[in-house]
C-alpha cells in the first residue's frame, strides 16, 4: 500500500434520511439506546454495519453476558430492557435468566470471581429477539451500512456520512447517540480521546471467539473438578503443551463456557497483542492470526483435552472481539477509585457489579482476579456518557469517559445494555423538552429510567414517588 498518496475528492452527498435520534450501532448500547429512545417518543433510526443485529451477542459470538448483578451475586443491577431481552430468548428456551446460574458453573466457565449470575444465550436467537424488539418499537432499521464520517457544524454533531451498496449518504440527527464501541462518531467529529494504557497506550488484546461441539460435558466437568487447583480448566495441560512445543497460543488456561446445547461449548482462547481495533489493517492482521490459533487450538483440543477428543469446530465469529480502544474525554471520567468506593453520583443513570477484568497487552496474564478491588455495587454516572465539548452527542457503551481500569469493568455487554438505555431516554427527553443533551433534567432522566424498570438503588423509592 502507498500510505503516502493524498487524493483531494469532491462529491455531492445525497441526504438519505432525517431523523430526531439516530444511533450509531446495534450492539448492546446501541439497542436499549435505539429501543429507549423510540419508546419514549422520539423518531429514531438505527444503523448497523451487519446485516443482523447484536454487535458482539452475535457477531462476535461472546457469551456468555457476564454478571448483571452485584459482585456477591445477591441484587440485579441491570433490569429495564436487557431483562426484557433476557426474558424473551427465554421464554424461547434460547437462555437461562442470571438468576438461577451460580458461579464456577460450566456455564460460567467454571470461574468463581466476578462470575456470578451470568447469562447464558443463543446468539440466533439474540438475532432475532433484537430485531422483534427494535420492530415492536418502532425503531427505523438501517443496516449493511457503515459510518464514515461525522458532520460537524458551530461546535454540534448534525449527522453522519455512511456509505453502503447504495453509495454514500448524509443522515441528519437532531441527536446522534455513538454506539460504535470505538467511538468513531465521537472520534471524526474532533472530541477529544484517550487510548490505552496510560504508561504506553497499549490496548488489551483481541480474541476471535469460536464455537466448539461433539463435547464429552461430563468428561469435562469430571476432570476440572478433579483438578482443583488449575488457574483456568486445563491450565496443568496448556502448561505441558507449551513444554513439548504444542501450543503457542499465549493463554495460560483455556476460556470455555458451555452452551444450552448438549456438547457445544463456546471458547474464549485465541489472543492476539499489539492490536489497535480502529486500524482496519491491524485488524486484518488479527483476523488472520486469529484463524491460525483457532486451527492450532482445535488440533491441541483433540490430542490433550479430555472430553474433546472428537471435538469438531461449529463456527468461528464473524468479527474479532475488541475489548478497548477510544475512551472519550467526557465531563467526569470514571475512575477506579469511584468503582472501589462504590462512589455515590448524583447524575448516576445505571448500576453494575462487574470487577476490573484486564486482559495484559503484552503477555499471557489478566483477566478477572480481584487484585483491583471493586465495590459490591458502583455507579456510572451521566455525565461520562457526555462529550466534554462536542454537543448533540452521548456516548455508550466501552467508550464512555473512563480510565483505563475502569473501563475494563463496564465494558461488558450488561453495563452496556444499561448505559444505552439511559442514553435513549436522555435523548427523547431533550427532544421533548427542547434542550441540550448535556442539560437534561437529571431527576426526570432517573424517574423515567425507574419507571421503564431499570434499578438505581436507593433512588428507585425516591423516585416513584416523586
């Protein structure tokens, strides 16, 4: 490639749609903003670079949805429409609510910390449970479409530029919600950003998620609980692996979750360093060192695993998972201190009680493991979702304005779900009442929320009676 040519390109953009909010991706935060925000009575369109939604419940194929409760396990933080979400693939079959799956289950991997109430899902059916709840919503669905730019006039984002097979667009927003996980809205529209780590800037490393069946479950469960003190299931064989030259893949135990399918586990095992997720070649490049590990890992699955010995590869996801990259600089970033003192935030808009979960840049350790110490239950608040200077503009989802450790707490897709929602309602709210995103009335924005079903603690009687 010629990094180096410039072209100067002149072409007129058809206007492709007018909408009141518009939201920018169809993963978790993107559908309780889209679905908030149509529900609450502003005109709303969502764009989606697939063609199906669910950002990484589907095409990154990660599951399961870690906690959406308190650290112990005791309170549901998350409700409003990720419990709607959970609640209809249930009635489906197609999930387990949190509540009845404990820790160190099989369906949490077999990990205690931070693994409590998680929820185990079918990506299908994650599919189309999003689509039948943006529908029922009446949220207008554009997808196939990606964003390439952002349309910036006096200090306030106007709209976005997207380009699909139909060419290129201009889509006009009163107000665009970034749910991209990159915030790339935010990003070319000039708000100011952070990457990284703060010592060097590297960002956690991406896994290609892929789905493994034929499974011995039994033979699994046996041998994990025979072995005690492994630090991940079969971290003693991985060890032996790597020993004889087997294994390169830098893990030092194997991620695996079983499904609600009889001998189908998904796997969270492939890693790749030194990848910047809003690089398309650096993607590239992870893509394809993804699809080798995953080949090396399926031949170390069958020669060293019991209970896998006649595995075969189900399928792998169709996009890397990212776990970081942009961090907005917004009006109060999160920090790790808030989440350890559980702060109190007078604009709080969502509630979670998942740990700091940092996966290295550079080697084979992270993860969950308590050594960053969280509360049992902390607080995000508004104001993180709100660019310090762009207007028009709310942010949700990994990106929102936080450090490097915090986010590596609420970057989940429970959180998300959460953060995405209270977005949606702030924006049809400053729709109706005519003012800036950054000037929403806080106690209508909460009441709103606790009416519709999400949890804010200690507010929630405060704020039904009010």
């Amino acid at each position: 490639m010629n990094a180096s040519e410039t072209l100067s390109y002149h072409k007129d953009i058809k206007v492709i749609a007018q909408t009141e909010v518009l939201v920018v991706g169809a993963g978790p935060a993107g559908l309780g903003a889209a679905i908030a925000s149509s529900r609450n009575g502003a005109r709303t369109l969502l764009v989606e670079r697939f063609g199906f939604l669910g950002g990484n419940l589907t095409a990154g194929l990660v599951g399961p949805c870690m906690t959406s409760f308190s650290l112990d396990g005791q309170t549901q933080l998350i409700k409003g429409i990720f419990e709607e979400f959970v609640r209809r693939m249930e009635s489906m079959g197609e999930a387990l609510h949190p509540s009845g799956v404990s820790a160190s289950s099989e369906y949490c991997g077999f990990i205690e910390y931070g693994h409590d109430k998680v929820t185990p899902f079918s990506p299908e059916a994650a599919k189309q449970v999003a689509l039948d709840m943006c529908v029922d919503s009446d949220v207008d669905l554009l997808l196939h479409t990606f964003v390439v730019d952002t349309l910036v006039e006096n200090g306030a984002v106007t709209g976005v530029i997207v380009a699909n097979k139909s060419g290129l667009g201009l889509i006009r927003a009163d107000i665009t919600i970034d749910c991209s996980a990159d915030a790339d809205v935010a990003a070319r529209g000039g708000a100011a950003f952070n990457m990284g780590r703060d010592e060097d800037g590297l960002t956690q490393p991406v896994t290609l998620f892929f789905r493994v069946a034929n499974v011995n479950d039994e033979v699994v469960r046996q041998y994990v609980a025979d072995h005690p003190d492994d630090y991940r299931p079969f971290a003693s064989l991985v060890a032996a692996a790597r020993e004889a030259g087997e294994l390169t893949v830098p893990r030092k135990g194997i991620g695996l979750y079983r499904t609600l399918e009889d001998g189908v586990w998904r796997i969270n095992t492939t890693r790749i360093h030194r990848i910047d997720g809003t690089s398309a070649e650096e993607l590239t490049r992870a893509e394809i060192e993804g699809r080798r590990q995953v080949v090396e890992l399926m031949a170390f699955f069958r020669k060293w695993l019991p209970g896998f010995e006649n595995c075969t590869l189900l399928d792998t996801a169709a996009t890397m998972g990212v776990r970081e990259t942009r961090r907005i600089e917004g009006e109060y970033t999160l920090t790790l201190d808030d989440l350890a003192a559980g702060r109190d935030f007078e604009d709080v808009i969502a509630m979670a009680g998942y740990p700091v979960d940092i996966h290295s840049p550079t080697d084979d350790s992270g993860g969950v493991d308590g050594s960053m110490a969280t509360a049992n239950i902390y607080q995000i608040p508004y104001r993180s979702l709100v660019p310090a200077e762009l207007n028009n503009l709310l942010v949700a989802g990994r990106s929102i304005s936080a450090t490097h450790e915090a986010m590596a707490a609420t970057r989940v897709m429970p959180p998300a779900f959460a953060m995405g929602e209270a977005a949606g309602t702030a924006a049809a709210i400053a729709m109706e009442y005519r003012v800036p995103v950054r000037e929403v009335d806080m106690s209508i924005l909460q009441r709103t929320l606790v009416r519709r079903g999400a949890y804010l603690g200690n507010r929630d009687a405060e704020l039904t009676t009010t």
